[in-house]
C-alpha cells in the first residue's frame, strides 16, 4: 500500500506505513501549506531541482529528522555543503533504498539555487517504487515525447503532473502526457499557488473523462492511495 498526501504545489509526502518520504518540500512561504516545515517527520527527501519553490525546507528537514536527501548530482552536493545528508544520483541511474527502489528521469525545466546565482545541475523527474507500487512525480517540466517510453517500461500506479502553464506543462500538454503515461491515477499539482499558475484543475479532469487514468484532484492536506 502507498498513500500519497499532497502538501501544496509540487510538494507530496509519501507513506507505505513503515519509511515515509517527503518530494519538493516547499512548505515555508508556500501559501497552500497547512503544515509547518519543523512538523514533518521522515526518513528520506526527494528534490526535484535547486528552485526555492521545490528545494525549499529540504535542508531543515533533513538535519533535523537526520534524513536523506536525494537529488541530481550537482543539487546533492550543494546541500551536502550546507549539512544536509545526501545521496548523490543522475538522470537515467536508479537505486534500492530501504523503502524501495528510485529512478531519475528527465525533466525539461531549469535548476539554480539562491536566486538563480549557484548551478545545481539538470532537474529531474522520479520514479519511485514503494510499498509494491510505482509512482511518478515529473517534477517541474514541459511534455517530452520520452514520457511515451516511461509509460512503456513501468506500470504506472499513480502519477503527479504540474497543470499551471507558464513555467511548466499546461492543462492539454498534461493531457497528452497522461496519454503516454498511462497511470491508473494521476494527480494535478503546479497550480493556483499564485495567480501566473491559476489553472482550473477541474477542465483537466473533465478533457480526461473517458480515459483509463482516474483523475483525482485533492486539495492541500488531502490524500490518495495507490
């Protein structure tokens, strides 16, 4: 079993009731967040790429739970260099973890931490297998027609595409993103945390009808089982 708990934006904490794993925990200055960074207890952190809105309380987190970060390679050793535990990784590699097995795909975006002034490397996108399902954040990306070959080679249980526009995939390029995945449930993320992402969550979810993918919107705090 996998339970999934959407934190606001990109952020998804991660349970299969024995490891529980945080993704892009943006939480501080994130107004959707209805939890505060030092409340969230775990045993590994996943970031996606070195953006405020993604690495965001990462480092806390990880010194004060004594938690792992895992990241791309240049992003893994920028937090090392802070004190945070990391596990160095890169796009295409995997590796078994004690909650299961991770693997980095790519992801069309940008990665720089402090303000855009240090390079943290390629963003990425993860594909985590726990708790005898497989999971897919895309992190923050743009379709890419390599998604067709992800949807290929895994069994997709549950998947999280951003919708806002502007700074990633819009409501129709996700739509075809689904279309190559092929997930038995997706959920939206990247929307409405400002006004510039303010997507309707629902026309994704009404383009969808029909398909094999369940559609499940959940709101900050809110979960979803794989």
């Amino acid at each position: 079993m996998l339970k999934a708990t959407f934190m606001g934006h990109s952020c998804v904490l991660v349970t299969d009731s024995q490891y529980n794993i945080i993704i892009d925990p943006f939480l501080t200055g994130n107004p959707q967040a209805k939890i505060k960074a030092e409340d969230i207890k775990v045993d590994f952190i996943l970031v996606t790429h070195g953006h405020g809105d993604h690495l965001g309380d990462a480092i806390e987190i990880a010194i004060r739970n004594k938690a792992v970060i895992i990241a791309p390679n240049e992003l893994a050793v920028y937090v090392s260099k802070l004190g945070a535990q990391a596990h160095n990784m890169h796009i295409g590699g995997a590796y078994n973890f004690p909650f299961g097995r991770v693997k980095l795909t790519i992801a069309h975006h940008g990665s720089a931490a402090g303000d855009g002034l240090i390079y943290t490397g390629n963003p990425c996108g993860f594909l985590i297998t726990m708790g005898g399902k497989t999971m897919y954040h895309s992190g923050d990306t743009g379709l890419f027609y390599d998604m067709k070959l992800i949807g290929e080679m895994n069994k997709i249980d549950l998947a999280f595409l951003p919708i806002g526009d502007n700074f990633t995939m819009g409501v129709d390029d996700a739509i075809k993103a689904v279309e190559f995945l092929q997930p038995k449930k997706v959920v939206p993320i990247h929307y409405g945390t400002w006004p510039l992402i303010d997507t309707e969550p629902e026309e994704f979810a009404t383009k969808l009808k029909g398909s094999k993918s369940q559609v499940v919107i959940i709101s900050p705090g809110e979960s979803v089982e794989a």
